[in-house]
C-alpha cells in the first residue's frame, strides 16, 4: 500500500509540474479544441476545478503562485496553532497575532519548614480581584520554520480591615500579586498538508511571582515584598485538523522544567477555531498550566505545586 500511495503522489507531482509548465509556455491558454480550462489555485497548488466543454475559444484565467496562501496565524495563547490551514512555502515570513483572554482557576499545595497546606480559588475569585493584565501569542513563520512567543500577566489585589490592635497605626491592609509567564518557542512543521499540521517545538518557559503586603496608613513603614522567578526548558507540539471549510481544531501541549526550575510543569491545550475573514480567526478552547515548584537545598525551604485550569478565548489575526 506504500508503494502505491507513493507511485500515486510521484505521478501527481509531475502531471502538476507538467500542467504549470505547459501553461505557462502558452501564454497561460488552453486551446478551444480541448475544452479544459486548467486554473491555478493558491494554497493547495494546482486544481483542475473548471473542467467544461465550451464552443468559442476560451477566456484565460490569472494564475497564482504556488503556496501563495494566507500565513499560518499562532492560536488563542499556549504557543498557538494555525487558523484555518494553510500549506504556503513561498519563502517569505508570514506574521500574526493573537490576543487572549483566560478565565482559569487554581488550586494547590504550598508549604515549608515541613508543613504545607492547600489552597483553591475558582475562575469567578480571580476575576473578582483581577485589577490588569495583558495576554497575547505572536507567531512569525517562513517554509516550515517557525518561532513562537506567549506572553501573560496579571495583577490581583485585595484590601482586608485588620484586627490588630491600635498600637500598629494601620486599620486596612492591601496584598497585591503579579504573575507573568513568558514562553518563546522555536519549530519545525514536521507535517504540511491540506488537512491536518503537526509543528515540533521547543523552548522555556519564564515564570514570575511577585507580591506585597502594605499597610494603610503605615505610620510604622511596616511594608513587605517577596519576589520568586525561574526559567524551564520546554518541549512539546500541536496538531491542527481542518473540520470544514472554515472550521478547525488545535491540540497541543510541553512538558519540562526537570529540576532545572520546576521539579516538573506541563501544559495541555485544546482550540475550535472559525475563520470570519480571510485574516481573521476566532477561537475558543480550554488550557491545563501545572507545575511542581521546590528548592530542595535545605529543610525550610519553600515548596508550591499549583494547577491553573479553564476556558479560553480569543482571536488571530494574520499580518502578512
């Protein structure tokens, strides 16, 4: 059955290559006589979609390059995916953009000196704190060479009345937290065909957790602040399935850290994604964010595992 399908795929490449060539050689005409009027199609390459008998002789149809299509478009976040599929090798860079919006919850385990405790917040108190954030995926591609780059940060903040007694001067204090994950990302797209793509990528992923307790009034200067970051390599993938026209799923995820940050994160992701304009794509879907942070050089030291899961959506535009 290999060879077949192989004896089959050499055949259509050379009666393609043929086909371009001869139509090009004739000025791009197709003799009356023979009735086929044979158009170039983007994307997909050639397509004998017009095939009528006509009496008079024919008008000729503009032709397109080969794999002129629109550039594949980075998915809603996690190191993306394409929008609806695209197979151009023209040898340029294509570009896109993706901003996100993520509505996860957390849960987890944090502790220290041997003694830990768990903790949870769902997506609805989050966002009841939520006071900014920005998140986005960029894309850029050439060929099957491919660079990826996802960026999140949010800021959370709360102010609780303290019970403490007068002699601290304070009467309400404020925690604030920042949390920015950078994840840039290289590949190869190991799988290039009309209805389904699988990109290779690898790369680190940059995690940042800053907070601050303060005060008010803090006639004493009684603030604090506390910051951990650390960088894990990443590997991973996605794999993209045209289901209609204008429909398509994306599957993806990495694993990494292996001690070198993290004792161990991972991710997994899941987007339908549907084309409204040639350039532009919406896309909602669901993400899994774990990872298992531990500094094991002493018995004190800090430990925190914690999981953010839930909905996502966003939009893809594709630059160029």
């Amino acid at each position: 059955m290999k060879t077949i399908n192989s004896v089959l795929l050499f055949t259509c490449l050379i009666l393609t290559c043929g086909s371009h060539a001869l139509a090009q050689q004739l000025g791009q005409w197709v003799p009356s006589h023979s009735g086929l009027n044979a158009s170039l199609a983007s994307d997909s390459g050639v397509n004998y979609a017009n095939l009528n008998v006509a009496p008079d002789a024919m008008t000729p149809e503009p032709t397109t390059p080969e794999g002129s299509g629109s550039a594949g478009a980075g998915g809603a976040g996690a190191g993306g995916g394409t929008s609806i599929l695209s197979t151009a090798n023209d040898d340029q860079w294509h570009f896109s953009a993706s901003p996100y919006l993520w509505f996860p919850g957390v849960h987890g385990t944090i502790g220290a000196f041997g003694r830990e405790a768990g903790f949870k917040a769902s997506a609805t108190d989050l966002l009841s704190h939520f006071k900014f954030g920005l998140m986005g995926t960029g894309e850029a591609r050439r060929n099957r060479v491919l660079a990826t780059l996802d960026f999140m940060w949010m800021r959370l903040s709360k102010d609780n009345a303290i019970p403490f007694p007068p002699e601290l001067e304070a009467t309400y204090a404020n925690i604030t937290a920042n949390v920015v994950i950078l994840t840039p990302k290289v590949g190869y797209r190991i799988i290039n065909q009309d209805k389904i793509k699988a990109d290779f990528l690898t790369g680190f992923r940059y995690w940042y957790f800053g907070e601050s307790l303060s005060f008010n009034p803090s006639t004493l200067g009684l603030n604090f602040s506390r910051s951990q970051n650390w960088v894990d390599p990443l590997v991973g993938g996605r794999i993209e399935a045209a289901l209609a026209p204008k429909v398509s799923a994306i599957i993806g995820g990495d694993v990494g850290g292996w001690g070198t940050g993290s004792q161990i994160e991972y991710q997994a992701f899941g987007f339908l994604g549907y084309k409204v304009k040639p350039n532009l794509t919406l896309q909602a879907g669901y993400r899994y964010l774990y990872f298992d942070y531990a500094r094991l050089s002493t018995e004190a030291a800090p430990y925190i595992n914690v999981a953010f899961s839930g909905v996502m959506f966003g939009a893809t535009l594709n630059l160029k």
